[in-house]
C-alpha cells in the first residue's frame, strides 16, 4: 500500500477545493480565503480583461446557494463607496452558484491597526466603517458579522465592510425600497441570513440576543462596532474616559441601553474628535477646562505670546 505524504494530500485537497471555471468568462488565478459559506478567488474576465474576485459556495446545497444569491443582490443593491460592488453572478457547470466583485487589495483591520497610528487616526478610520453600515441600516439591511477582519483598508486608505453572507433583510421593509423585493415571493420580507433561532456569528463580537437566537435590531450591529472600538483600544496609549464611555454604551448588554443607532454612536465620536463634549460622559470643571484649553490651544498661546511681548516691552522700554 503506497501512503501520500501530508504535501500531496494538501495539493489534492486544493485541487479538489477549485471551483471549475470552465463555461464562464473567468480564469482561475489563485485562492485568497475561505469562509464557512465557500471560498474566494482571484480570476481572470476574459471579457473585460481584468482581474476580480470569485465568491462560490463549497458545496450545492439549496439553503447555501439560496443564501449566496441573496448575499450577491443585497451588496449589488448597497450601492455605497464603503461597499464592495458587485459585478455579476452565475452559476457553475456543477450547479453551484457564484458571484463576481471588485478585487480589493489591501489588508483587514485586523492586520493593519497597529500601522494605523495616532487615536485620531484610529478613531477616523473607525467612523469610515460606521458610514456604510448606517447607510445598510437606512435600507434596511443588517450586517451581523462586522468584526476587524471583514474591514478591508486599501493602499490609499480606502476603507470597505467586507463579507455580507450573514446580513439580514429587517422585517417590513417598505415596497419603495429596492431591497424589499430581495428574497422575497409573497410580498413580504425575509431574513437574508438565518431564520429566527438561528446562531450565526463571531464570538467577541456578537450581540447578546443575537447569541441567544433572539430577534434583532439595528442596535445588533451597534454592539459589534463597540466591540471594533474596544479592539481599536489595544493600539492606543492611552484610553481618554469619554472614549471609554463610548464604547461601554455601544456594548451594553441590554439593548435598550445601547445608541440607538450607528449614526448616532459615530456622532459621539466625531465630537470626541472635535474636542466637544460627548452625549454619554458628564465631565468635571478640571476635564471641561482641560478639553476647552486643547480646542482653543492655538489662540491661547497667541495671545500669550502677545502678552509677554507687551511685558517685554514694558519693561525695556527706554526712559
């Protein structure tokens, strides 16, 4: 009996794991991840002569290749800078479905926070995750899963919520949003990622009721992103105590006790940014006139160096 070595195993194993291109437009190039729902690859369009990205699932199964559909019309129709567009969508030879979107070269969040730099920096890049997920949220569309490693940052900053396979449609969604008919055959909406009871997520970074299987909000998304903030903490000096503050209301265990939207999380911390007072912290007399002396710092030291200049003056002035 001949016995392969665990090299030749792994070979077979990923030539087995390659999807079969052949009837489309695309050449495979290489795997760039795999995910609990399937796999994603760097092809060739032969038609466009450009490089993407191909999302298939692992296996042809209903429930799977209904879920991936769904992924791919709800991202098509979340037409935002923050959002990977998607391109096309077919299915293969082997009767998998499949998706085509814009290649994105960079590094997670992940990866890159540590290089990111100052709390200013962090926190900026923190409130350009919030803007696509307050936009799904003003359609109607929950992400689920926002955790550091589906945030992508491109080479010239460009920052994009990845990974939508979990996202889901809220429940009566109006009939003049485009969303309303994804996923839908009766006139009413469906979840785009599990059913009710249904546990599907990132430990860490999960809401309580979504944990629990319980119905959801879009305060579920809410903690998540509180969750991202308390990572994004790791890479600071020093944590300021409105900040802190902030990423407490985010991840309150009850939900009524969270913002009650994304919006208006990354409002606290944009005044955090600007040096304003943030809705979740009563600061002191010593931490107001801190805060006001660091806003308005340039125009004290002006109007120091004007006063000493006139003392100087003074004093030698000639007699």
């Amino acid at each position: 009996m001949t016995f392969l070595s665990d090299s030749a195993l792994e070979r077979l194993r990923e030539a087995a794991d390659q999807p079969d291109l052949s009837g489309t437009r695309y050449r495979l190039l290489e795997k760039l991840g795999q995910g609990g729902m399937g796999g994603v690859f760097r092809v060739k369009d032969s038609t466009l002569e450009r490089e993407v990205a191909l999302k298939v699932i692992n296996i042809a199964d209903p429930g799977l290749s209904a879920r991936l559909l769904q992924e791919a019309r709800v991202i098509a129709k979340l037409e935002h800078p923050g959002i990977v567009p998607v391109h096309d969508s077919g299915m293969l030879e082997d009767g998998r479905p499949y998706y085509t979107m814009k290649l994105v070269q960079g590094e997670s969040l992940d990866e890159l926070a540590e290089e990111i730099g100052s709390i200013a920096d962090l926190l900026r890049t923190f409130l350009r995750i919030c803007e696509p997920v307050a936009f799904a949220h003003a359609h109607s569309v929950l992400h689920r899963d926002l955790k550091p490693a589906n945030i992508m940052i491109g080479p010239f900053g460009e920052v994009l919520v990845m990974d939508w396979g979990l996202s889901k449609l809220l429940a009566g969604t109006a009939a003049s949003d485009p969303l309303s008919e994804i996923g839908t055959s009766n006139g009413t909406s469906v979840s785009l990622g599990t059913a009710h009871g249904s546990v599907l997520g990132t430990p860490g970074y999960m809401a309580p009721e979504q944990r629990d299987g319980e119905s959801v909000d879009p305060r579920v998304d809410v903690y998540s992103l509180g969750a991202m903030l308390e990572f994004l903490f790791k890479f600071m000096p020093g944590v300021p105590a409105p900040l802190a503050a902030i990423c407490r209301k985010a991840k309150a265990e009850d939900r009524s006790e969270r913002y009650a939207s994304v919006t208006d999380l990354s409002n606290d911390v944009a005044k955090f940014l600007d040096g304003l007072p943030v809705s979740v912290y009563r600061e002191g007399f010593l931490a107001r006139a801190s805060r006001w002396i660091r806003r308005n710092r340039t125009w004290i030291l002006l109007l120091l160096a004007y006063v000493v200049m006139r003392v100087l003056l003074i004093i030698f002035r000639p007699r």
